[in-house]
C-alpha cells in the first residue's frame, strides 16, 4: 500500500472532484454566478490552508517557492475562468470532454519543454483516456465553437498546472506551494469580478453549501493532495488518474441526481479504467515480465 500511496491519493482526489459536479450545480442552481464562484472556493480555500499549516508555510517560503506558487496559481486561474467562460457558447459534455483534453497534452509538455523522451505505454494510454472520456461525454454534436476553442484553451492550463506541480514539488514544500497558488487564484478572480461587474452577491442558502464544499473539499483537500502525491508520481500517470473524475461525476450524478444509466457510460468508464491498468503496469503481466517498451525518441523518427 504504501508504494501506490501517491496513486492512492490521487484516486479519492478525482472522486472528490466527481462530487464536486453536483456542488456546482447546486452553487449555480443557488444563485452564484461561475465566477462568483470561484472567488468563493478559492477564498475559502486560501484561508484554511494559509490558516492550518501557518506554522509551516512560515518556517518554509521562499521567494523561489512563491514565484512558483504563483505560476501554479495563474495556470489555475486560468483554466478555470476560461473553462467557465466556454461553457457558455458549448455544450457541458463537449467543455468536459475538451478540458479532458489535457490528459493528452501532458506528456508532450516534457518533450517540448525539456526534451524528455516520450513513454509509449503513456501516450496510448492517454490517447485512450481521451477515448473514453469521449465516449462518456460527447453528444451528436462535434461542431466547433468560440466555447469549444476557449474550453481547449482551459485543457492547456490544466496540463501546465499538473506538469510544472510535479517539477515544482521535486524543490518546494507542497504545503507551500497549494498556499500561495490558491491566494494567487483568488485574488486574480476578484480582480476579473470585479471588472465585470459581478460584485454583488444574490445567492441563496443552497448555493452557499454547494460554495463550501467546493471551497473545503474540492479545491482545499484535493488541490493539496494532488499536490503532495505529485512527489510520487509521473505527470502522465497522474493526469491519467485524475481524468477517472468524469467516471465519478457520472456515477454521483447517478446516484445525487438520479442521471439514467447508459451503455456508453459504462462503456466509456471501462476504457478509461483500462487505460489506467496500463499506465500503471506497462502491460508487463502479458508475458509475465515487464515489456520491452522504451521510451520513444521522436528526434529519431524525424530523421
């Protein structure tokens, strides 16, 4: 157990942000808007962890450990106010779907940044998580919009927080780190607020409760989490396991929301489920010994 702790973590953090589906629509349904929001979650999650772990952060910054923060909290910030921005001229299948989207962009991120070798076993594993994911969320319509193309946008902010937590939590404290990006992410999203207008609060007590728990569990538990189990495991692996929350999401909107069972549902699930027992063992139990499966060098295949 203690070799997949970090696999482990990253699981109960793609089904606390399943949940975090039926808290959003609660929040919206309660009279926030999407970026009232996220000021909100952020707010809330900022305080608890610079509050708790005080102590810590304190005997712990640096000015390099903030710049990092901050980088982490802009990329935040950004895929979520340009996700919620999309989901306004698109469908919520197709935002989920192309913020999913970042599964595949992660592993190239390495490649292009640092010239790191690709892993076959993760690019396919990837590809079939977007595969999946696919399956599970899309309808009929694939036309592509000004929301699809802002949503893609978001897939990229998603990949460049996951990728540069896991190089940044190899130098900093990732108690440190989850601090100072959720206070960046939440003072970015008062600024825009305010800038658009949305200063004042209408919500309802429903809406409230949906805002807190986004705030405490959604982004406080889960954002940490993510971030100290990214010591333990690869970027790929993990936008690989974090992907599993559409699976969640569906499965609590089956339960919470009383959503109708389908086959691609099931279907979708499975591939992505797939796609993760291969990522995880490299499909060694196939021969019984781990594969012959280097990394990919594209440098040489372009020659």
């Amino acid at each position: 157990m203690k070799k997949y702790i970090g696999e482990i973590g990253l699981f109960l953090t793609a089904i606390v942000w399943g949940m975090g589906f039926v808290g959003t629509k609660l929040s919206l349904d309660g009279g926030l808007t999407p970026l009232q929001l996220i000021t909100i979650r952020f707010l809330i999650a900022s305080i608890f962890i610079n509050l708790i772990f005080y102590k810590r952060i304190k005997e712990n910054i640096s000015k390099e450990a903030i710049k990092c923060g901050a980088i982490l909290g802009a990329f935040l910030f950004i895929a979520f106010v340009v996700q919620t921005i999309g989901l306004v001229y698109t469908t919520p299948s197709k935002n989920a779907f192309l913020t999913a989207v970042n599964v595949v962009i992660v592993p190239f991120i390495g490649f292009f940044i640092y010239r790191r070798k690709l892993d076959r076993i993760g690019v396919i594993s990837s590809l079939l998580t977007l595969i999946g994911i696919g399956i599970l969320s899309l309808e009929k319509d694939l036309s592509i919009n000004i929301g699809d193309f802002l949503t893609i946008i978001c897939a990229f902010g998603y990949a460049l927080h996951i990728f540069f937590t896991g190089e940044f939590t190899k130098k900093h404290d990732p108690i440190v780190l989850t601090g100072v990006q959720f206070t960046v992410t939440f003072v970015l999203s008062l600024i825009v607020q305010i800038l658009l207008g949305e200063g004042s609060l209408n919500a309802n007590i429903k809406g409230y409760i949906g805002a807190l728990y986004l705030g405490v569990f959604s982004t406080t538990l889960a954002f940490l989490v993510q971030t100290i189990c990214q010591k333990r495991v690869d970027g790929i692996k993990t936008a690989i396991i974090l992907s599993t929350e559409a699976v969640f999401g569906t499965l609590f909107s089956i339960i919470l929301l009383h959503e109708v069972v389908t086959g691609r549902m099931i279907i979708g699930s499975m591939i992505i489920f797939t796609s993760i027992i291969m990522s995880e063992t490299k499909l060694s139990f196939l021969k019984g010994k781990k594969l012959n499966l280097e990394p990919v060098n594209i440098e040489a295949i372009e020659e």
